[in-house]
C-alpha cells in the first residue's frame, strides 16, 4: 500500500499574517454551521462501480476527477465525481494489484502496482505503462509527486526518481551512493525536496534529499524520541512539513534541519494524517479518527461519528474540505467539511419520527428556536440522515438544556381556483408539519432540549396556513380597511383556536372600491343589513359563480344592532374586544362553509329532533360562535357532541354525514407526497379527544377561551395583512331621516345612486337608519342620489293600512373623503312624507334556462300609474319596462330577455294618486347551483340536498315592501323579506331534504310575536299565502321549513308560537329593548312555568353588576328595567337561569 498525498503541493507557503487572517476566515465559517445531517456514522456512501467484485486498494480524487484502485480488476476512473464509472485499465494493471494513483497538478496522474508504473494524460480514458522502470528492485512500496510533476518511487532497496531532461523522461537511483534503502514512506515539498523514512543499513533514518540538487541524503532525526521510522508525511498550509512517528507528531524546521514535537496522538499508533483547510489535523489509525485543533492546542474529544467498524486503507481531503474514507468495499464522504464534523462531535443526535412512529429519512425541516408560533426565530434548516436523524451543535445558537425547538416542513400547497392570490403565489393554503404540543390546559409548546446525546422528536402536528382576498364594495377610509385588517387577525386566531392550532389565516389582502369583487374570497358590503353568509365549499368555485362570504360593513350579532351602532362616528374604530369579536368570529364562521365545506348546526332538517337538544347545548362555532356563550363557542363539534342519534338531524349532520372534526380529519390526515422527493409524509390531524385535557373538559382551551385566559400563545402577530386602498373623492354622507311629524325615521331604507340619462343606477345599497333615524352613507360622492324609503303601518284595530315613504337627496358635499376631511354644511335632517298610495305586492320572477326572466308582482289594485321597471343589462345599459297588468288576478307582469348581471336591482317606478313618483325596489340575485343558495343580502337561505340533480342555475328575488296578506290575519306582522326562488332548467327532486331559513328582525316584534313566526307560501293559482310546518330560531333570528318546490315565500307571525327560543330552550324567552341604550332599557322575559329565576347583569369581564331578578316568578310575561345612569359605556351580558336552563343575551349601553 503506497503512502503519499499528492494534494500537499498545490499550496504556496503563506506568510503568518495572511496565515491568521485565512485562519480568522476559516473559523468564521466554522461558526457558521450549526446544524446538518449524515448517517449514523456522518458519512455518505459513495456509489461505486456496478461491477466492483474486488477489494479496493487505491484511491485518489481532485475536482469531478476520480480513480480507484483495486486488486484484480485494474483502474476505474470518473469524470463527474464518482457518479459513473468506466474502465479501461491495460491487461498488466489488471494482473498487477494497483497500490498507488497519484494525480498531478495540471500533469499525467500516475498509477502504481506490485511491479510497474502506468500513466494517463486523458483522465483514464487510456493508459500506457512506463516500460523503463527497472523492476528487478523489489515491489514497489510508496511513491510522491511534486508539483513539478516529477516522480518518486520506494522500493525494497531503492529510492527512484523520474524526471524530465533535454534527451526526455529518465528514471534515476538517488540512493546509488548509499547502499540499499527498504523506503516506507516519502513526500515532496514545495521545493521539490524529497522527504523520506527507511530501513538504512539496520536503522530507522529519516531523510531530506534535493533530487535537483547534489542528491545528498541528509540525515534528520534529531529531537524524534521514538525509533525514527515515520509512517507518514504531510504538509499544512503553510507548507511547513510533518511527519507521524508511532502516536506523535513532529513538525521540521528548516532553518536547523531539527524536528519539533508537534503534538501527541491520543491513538495507539498513526497511519496517515492529513492537515484540514481549516488547520486542524486529522488523525487516522485503523478504525478511528481524531482531530486536533492547533489554534487552541488541543484534540477534540473522541465521538462515535469518528469511529469506523472497518479497517481504514487510505484518507483524502478534497478541494471543498471534505474528507473521504476508503475501505476495501466502500468509500465515505463526510457530509461536508471539516467544521462540519467538528459540529458534529459537540452535537446531540435527534432522532425524528412521524406521529405514527416512522422514522423521517432524508426530509429537510426548518428549525426555530420558539416557545410558540409568534414567538420563533429562525435558525436555517435541517435535514435528516438515512436513520431519520441529524445532530445539533447547542453551542453555535446559544442553546442551553431546556430551551424549545420547532421543526417545520411545508408538505403540500393547494393552488387557488379564484384569480385574486396572485400576489400570494396564487395560494389557496399550504400545510405544514411540526412538532408543537399542548398541555392540559392548552398552553402549546415545543420540543424542550435535554442534556442528553440521543434524543427523538415527534413530527405529530400539522397546521394548514390559508391564503385569502378580501373585497370592500366602496371607497373605504383607510382607518377602515385598517379595521378589516385587525378583524382578520382576530378570526385567524379563532379559527386558530377551532381547530386546536391546526389551521390559521397566514395573510389576508384587503381591496376596497370594488377590486377584485369577483376573484375574493370575501366580501364586504356597504348595507348595514347584509346577513353574513356564504357558498359552502365556495373557496372551489371560479370567479364567475360569485360564490363568496358576504359580510355587512360590520355585524354586531343581529341586525338591528349592527343597523344602530354602524350610526356612531366611531362605528368601525371603537375597539372593545368583545364587540370586534362579533365581528371576526362571524367571519370565522363563514369561512367554515367557505373554506371547510361546513353546514350551519343550528339548522336542522327535523324540527323536532331540535326540541330533544339540551337547553345551553352548543355543538361548536358552527351552531353559535358568539363569546357569551358556552364553551364550546369557539370549538368544532365532535363525535362526542353527536352520541345521542336524535342529535344528528343538524344539516351539518344530513348532508355531509359526520361532525366538523371528523370531516376536517378526513379532508386533510393522510400521506402526501414529500415535494423533495423520498418517502410519503404522514400529516395527521389530531382531535381534542386524543389529547391529554384537564378540567373535565371535553376540549381544548385556546386564545379565545378567555374565561381561561388562553391568551399568551396566538396568531394574531403572524397574521399578515396587507391594504391595497385606492385613493378618490368618496366619503361619508351623514344624515338624519325624520317623518312628517319630525319624529325619527327607524328602518328607513337608504340606496346610494348615480345619475344616468333620465334615470337612475344602483351604486351601493347602504341598509337602513337607525332607531334614532340617523344614517352614514358610505362611499358616496358629491352629486351622488340617496333614495330615502320607508313603511310604516297604521293600526285602524280590524285594519292596517300601508304607509310608505319615499324620497331623494343630492349629495352636495362629503366628510372624510381623501383631501376634503370637512364636511362644508352640518349633517343635514331630512324629512320624508308618505306617498298617496296604500299598494301591496307580492313578488315573484321565473328564470329559465334560456336566460329569460319573468317578473310578477301581485297587487291589490291597479297603481294610479302603470309602472315600469328599470334594468340593467349585462352590457351596462340600462332598459326600461312597461309592465301590464291582468285584472282577473290583479299582478303586474314582464318578460325581460336581455341578458343581466347574475345580481342587481330591478326599480320599480310608478307615481301615487296626486303624480308624485316613487320607487320600489326590488334585488335580485342569480347563481349556479350549490350546496347553498342566499337571496341578496343573506336575508333568506335554501341549504339544498345535493341529490337535486336537475337544477343548474337558481333565482333569488327579495322585497322588503308591504306584502298582500291574502290568507293570514290583517293583524300579522311580517319577519324579514318576501323572497321568490325559482330553478331552471329543473325543479327539486323528489324526496330531497331542502331547508329554507328567512332572517327577521327584532326590531318591530314582541317577544311573542317572535314566537309565533311561521314561513307561508304564496299560492299563485288561489291568490293566497299558505301556512308551513316551522320553527323559530331565536338566537340566530331564523324561521326555518322544510320545502319540496321553488316559490315565493315570506314569514309572518301567527297566533301560536311555533319556535324555539336562544339555545334551544322549548319556551323560555328573554329580550331587551332598545339595544343599544343610552340609559335605561326594558327587559321582557317569557316564563313558560311559576317557578325560581334568576335574571342577573353581567360586565364584559364576567363580573356581576346588577341583580334584576332572584325570587320566584309566575307563567308568562315578566318585565324588567335595566338602569344604566351608574354604568359605564360597554358591552352587558343579561343572564336568566331557571330549571337548568340558561339564556344569555347581548345589550350595549352608549353614553
């Protein structure tokens, strides 16, 4: 075997200041590297040649250049750096066992056998021998090559040097003068002086010989303390010469031909050493290496990464530092240089499984330093070995023992369908694996490092990061949009909560005045009125369906809340908490149809499976997301929510077959496809119910459980959101709407419009005044139209007479607009006068599949005007219709074949009995089928079963104008709108579940009427309304039925209640008027049976305020008064409890 190191004498001697400064460097990069992966030993295997089947014997490398030597199969060589292998080795070499290849810089590279000498010029790809070496002087048994190209061989009894003249290339005996030479070891320096070690006449000698020069052998053993028989040679960088004597290390000095104990081995004996880019040097025995570190004098300690259960047949450090082992059947590389391994000896092995117990091989992870998800640094990243593992240097990040660490690693990014993310990468959500945990109480944390050498790290939570666009209808203030912003962070972190820190919004960008209105995956309306709701699974639809979340300008729970507060200067600034969570967690909730394809679970497709619910039963944030109540309210339901078989009648439960925990699970658990390739990764989802919780809960507390207050670990400061504002002339118009007594106008519908030719277009519906008449337009500008209407109904005791009220205002000047922050006159009071017309209608429109529409609208007697409508077009015209009239069933009719925008307004004009014109209208909403259908502005839903499999698209139609009342009491009040439904080109299957929920309003109903609400059909053929089975949900201020066909429909109370009150309680009922208060309120408490109450007032903190009631109460309708004088402005809980029922309401008191 031939000892040499060719690679010694590609570097210049350095003076010692550039020595220090490489030095500094080298260090600098050292410190640099602190985390890393190899195999269990931090070697990887090199692939050798497919038809190797003898053992390897030599070796050499320099760049992509490689060769290896064997003992019966020649030379294999490599041109891109051991990747593929050929071989054409010469006969000879094949029967001649290689034992040296030494690679020239920029010369031949020359192999040595038993016998002979061979040499390439072409990287392998031909070899000749070198026919003159003299081979009657023993077997070859070490050689060196300078880096001037010159050769020399050891033999037996001679030491041969091969070198260029002017008659060619000549082998000369440098030793002819001395006698014989049994040479061990040899190396060149950069002076081309020839270092040697032999067995010179009897002795151990060690020699310096210019072959350049006189030839003369100089003796230099002084100062080795051992037998002077060095196994090895080998140059630092400075060029400074070395040799291994036994276990120690001497290092020469020229200027006095002595050598100098350099350090000593703590191996048993050296076979070859090798000096590192670095400086450090490495020590290699048979089956072990070590490393000393000159600058700090010392060897670094032993480590199992450092020992090998094979013998070591030769070492080499490549140009990038790193350092390769060969054995007789397989060569190592370390996985990176040097400082890498030097990492790895003050490093704690890791071990990382998946949460089913896997070992992770070759997957790379980010790692953090964290303690939770805002509060994580990031440290680079990490990649695991063929044993799943990697080590980690505490020292280069200033770990200690008991610090957290989180591994992450994105598994998966689902692109969106709608066209909005582009500035996010067209993103819908990426999912993620780490390693977070929850304790019982559900503080999250990481792993927590240990002193420990080994340890394992479980990869068992994922955490799906969403993507989404929201649009603002108008020209928003940008302190506005700045409130959608915060909003948003706040619903990341409910959602966050939801899924037990499995799902988070990771950026929401926020457009107003109409960007990106179709390609968002949320929506915010101007009208005060809008009732949340959304398309489920409408984060799948394309931008044309207009399948989105809507969202009023802000919602406060109800809509008469949200109508009264958006009245206040600060109605989107003012930051109680509790307030804005009505807001986002109502955005929550929208997404979990939107996003997770989640049904309401306050919808049931079996009323009286409803009734069966507990009283203060809460299936999650799909049934009721509100603060004030029960725990669950920022949960998902689970199996155990749905255990009694009577509960699964919710349409969460009808149409998508399981809870929302469960059909999370299944949309998102599973193998997926690692995008760097090697094995699937396992993403499991983890229920609360496989988690350790304490309290006796059966979920886990998160940062919006804030009786917990789980509030130090959220994803509120990661939430990224960004607004993209556009900067005009809109702001806000604000009035004050009276009647002809100067009484204030409650509920006057506003309808922001823009002039066009003769008549007028809908910019933006802006909801309703509130009950002190007060109303901000939003976005409008001056010269813009505001059309003001109103009804009221006179009460004559046998008859109600309809009132209505119309009117319109120009826009002469604006606050808050960009540039013009004054508005030039005061907020002006308008007052509006009845009409001189007491019409009813009933609407009804038919859309057929050729795009035809045909309007009905039934009346009680003819207009004093023939009325037309106006539309407009799918081309932005607008056209106007004549309608005409059938007095055998007294309805105004029209067909419109123009093609129209999928949602709008149709106006109806007309003029009362003295010629004053007024205008009706009437929106309109047109959409393909889904799971879900919302008439415009949410005010009524069909959850359709998926089974209807002959609809393709559906009509909505909504009026809020006095309806016929044909077939119901004169005295009944209406809930909500009438809204038309039709479908083309089918109608329902057969035996299909469809559910029709109509939203209502408190505003003008008394605790009993709410009750007594019921969903009736308008009969087109009799002219009459048709009672249906129904229930009332109180708490959401739903009426609900179950229907078979398309048809007009409209809620209106009857004489028997038929609902359900807040949280299910068969009877109980508890409301307070006004709300919001300014000083006092009356509180209305329904008791269905005499027994104890207690009715208490409760702070936003949870803390007890005022007691209204703590006795015994008998049958029927109790009535309180909440005094406010002494009570500071804020959010209120009103909590009733009698026979293990609770009911909790919301009241805000304004100051």
């Amino acid at each position: 075997m031939l000892i040499f190191d060719s690679k010694l004498f590609s570097t210049l001697i350095m003076e010692g200041a550039m020595y220090k400064k490489i030095l500094f460097l080298i260090l600098f990069v050292l410190s640099s590297y602190s985390v890393f992966s190899q195999d269990s030993s931090a070697w990887a295997n090199i692939t050798l040649p497919a038809n190797l089947n003898t053992d390897i014997t030599a070796f050499a490398q320099s760049g992509n250049e490689v060769y290896l030597g064997t003992n019966g199969q020649g030379v294999f060589s490599s041109n891109d750096g051991g990747n593929t292998w050929f071989n054409n080795s010469l006969a000879t070499m094949t029967a001649d066992g290689i034992n040296g290849i030494l690679i020239g810089l920029n010369k031949p590279t020359y192999i040595t056998g038993k016998n002979s000498v061979y040499i390439t010029s072409d990287n392998g790809s031909s070899w000749n021998e070198i026919s003159n070496f003299p081979k009657d002087d023993g077997s070859i048994q070490c050689a060196a090559l300078s880096m001037g190209g010159n050769l020399a061989i050891g033999t037996p009894a001679s030491v041969w040097y091969y070198s260029e003249n002017v008659d060619g290339w000549f082998w000369y005996k440098l030793n002819i003068q001395y006698g014989p030479m049994d040479v061990k070891a040899m190396a060149f320096n950069q002076n081309e002086q020839l270092f040697l070690t032999c067995i010179h006449r009897q002795s151990p000698e060690i020699y310096l010989v210019d072959p350049k020069g006189q030839m003369t052998f100089l003796e230099i053993v002084k100062n080795i303390r051992e037998s002077p028989l060095a196994s090895f040679f080998a140059m630092n960088a400075n060029g400074v010469m070395f040799c291994s004597v036994g276990k120690s290390f001497y290092q020469f000095e020229y200027a006095s031909n002595l050598w100098s104990l350099f350090t000593e081995s703590p191996q048993k004996n050296v076979r070859r050493f090798k000096f590192a880019g670095t400086g450090n040097l490495l020590s290699f025995d048979d089956l072990n290496l070590r490393i000393f570190n000159p600058k700090d004098n010392q060897w670094l300690p032993d480590s199992p990464i450092l020992n090998f259960d094979d013998n070591i047949i030769d070492a080499t450090i490549d140009g990038q530092d790193a350092v390769w082992l060969i054995r007789k059947r397989a060569i190592l590389k370390s996985d990176g240089p040097v400082d890498k391994i030097i990492s790895f000896i003050f490093s704690k092995y890791f071990i990382v499984k998946d949460a089913q117990g896997a070992l992770m091989r070759h997957k790379t992870f980010v790692l953090y330093k964290a303690s939770c998800d805002n509060n994580q640094s990031g440290m680079g990243t990490i990649t695991t070995n063929n044993n799943g593992g990697f080590y980690l240097n505490y020292n280069y990040y200033g770990f200690h023992t008991g610090d957290q660490i989180k591994l992450e690693k994105l598994v998966y990014t689902e692109y969106a369908v709608k066209t909005g993310h582009s500035q996010m990468g067209n993103k819908m959500y990426d999912v993620y694996l780490n390693n977070m945990k929850y304790d019982g109480v559900g503080n999250p944390h990481y792993y927590s490092l240990t002193d420990d050498n080994s340890q394992t790290i479980i990869m068992d939570h994922s955490c799906i990061h969403r993507f989404l666009v929201f649009s603002v209808e108008w020209e928003a203030k940008r302190a506005y949009l700045d409130t959608v912003a915060s909003w948003s962070k706040l619903m990341s972190n409910f959602l966050w909560d939801v899924t037990d820190g499995q799902l988070y919004v990771e950026r929401v960008d926020i457009f107003d005045n109409y960007q990106r209105w179709n390609q968002a995956d949320m929506r915010f309306f101007a009208n005060n009125l809008v009732w949340p709701n959304a398309a489920v699974n409408g984060v799948y639809s394309i931008d044309s369906r207009g399948d989105q979340v809507r969202m009023p300008r802000r919602w406060l729970g109800n809509s008469d809340d949200t109508r009264n507060w958006s009245t206040r200067n600060d109605w989107f600034t003012y930051d109680d908490r509790s307030l804005q969570l009505f807001m986002s967690s109502t955005m929550a909730h929208e997404l979990g149809h939107y996003m997770l394809s989640f049904y309401d679970e306050y919808v049931w497709v079996d009323t009286n499976k409803a009734k069966l619910l507990p009283a203060g039963y809460n299936m999650g944030f799909m049934q009721y997301q509100y603060q004030n109540a029960p725990d669950w309210s920022s949960e998902m339901s689970d199996p155990d929510r749905y255990s009694n078989p009577n509960y699964r009648y919710t349409a969460q439960w009808a149409y998508n077959g399981s809870d929302c925990w469960t059909q999370f699970r299944n949309k998102y658990q599973g193998y997926y496809a690692d995008p760097d390739g090697g094995d699937d990764i396992w993403v499991p989802i983890v229920f609360p119910k496989d988690r350790t919780l304490s309290g006796g809960l059966g979920f886990l507390r998160g940062p919006a459980d804030y009786s917990y207050g789980q509030t130090q670990c959220n994803v509120i400061p990661i939430t990224e959101t960004n607004v993209y504002d556009q900067f005009f002339s809109a702001g806000d118009f604000k009035f004050t709407v009276v009647d002809e007594h100067g009484s204030p106008m409650a509920k006057a519908d506003i309808v922001d419009m823009v002039p066009f030719f003769s008549t007028y277009l809908v910019k933006t519906q802006q909801g309703q005044s509130a009950d002190n008449g007060k109303m901000t337009v939003v976005g409008a500008n001056v010269n813009d139209v505001i059309f003001i209407s109103a009804k009221r109904e006179l009460d004559f005791g046998i008859i109600k007479v309809p009132w209505f009220y119309f009117y319109a205002v120009t826009v002469s000047a604006v606050t808050g607009a960009k540039g013009n922050d004054d508005q030039i006159q005061d907020e002006p009071i308008i007052q509006i006068f009845p009409v001189k017309s007491d019409n009813r209608l009933v609407n009804s429109m038919k859309y057929d599949f050729s795009g035809n529409i045909f309007l009905d609208f039934y009346t009680n007697k003819k207009f004093s005007t023939n009325p037309s409508i106006d539309i407009m077009l799918q081309d932005s015209s607008v056209k106007s219709y004549n309608l005409i009239f059938d007095d055998k069933k007294t309805v105004y009719s029209a067909k419109v074949t123009e093609a129209v925008p999928d949602e709008g307004t149709f106006l109806f004009n007309t003029k009362d009995s003295a010629d004053k014109p007024f205008s009706i209208f009437f929106n309109y909403r047109i959409s393909d089928f889904g799971k879900n259908v919302f008439a415009p502005g949410g005010v009524a839903e069909i959850v359709l079963d998926t089974k209807n499999t002959e609809i393709e698209r559906i009509s909505a139609l909504s009026s809020d104008f006095f309806p016929l009342k044909n077939g119901i009491s004169a005295n009944a009040k209406q809930g909500g709108s009438a809204v038309s439904f039709s479908s083309a080109p089918g109608q329902l299957s057969q035996g299909t579940t469809n559910i029709l929920n109509i939203r209502y309003s408190r505003a003008e109903l008394t605790t009993e009427d709410e009750l007594s609400l019921s969903v009736f059909k308008w009969d087109e053929e009799n002219l009459m309304w048709n009672k249906m089975p129904s229930t009332v949900d109180t708490a959401n201020q739903i009426v609900s039925t179950q229907i078979s066909s398309m048809g007009t429909y409209a809620a209106f109370t009857t004489n028997n209640p038929v609902g359900v009150n807040d949280y299910n309680n068969d009877s109980y009922s508890l409301g307070a008027y006004p709300n919001p208060f300014t000083s006092s309120a009356k509180v209305d408490f329904f008791n269905p049976t005499e027994g104890f109450v207690s009715l208490k007032l409760y702070n936003a903190l949870g803390n007890e305020v005022m007691t209204l009631a703590n006795s015994k109460l008998g049958y029927g309708k109790q009535s309180f008064n909440i005094d406010g004088s002494q009570l500071p402005s804020g959010v209120y809980y009103l909590t009733m409890k009698s026979n293990n029922t609770t009911i909790t309401k919301k009241v805000v008191l304004i100051k």
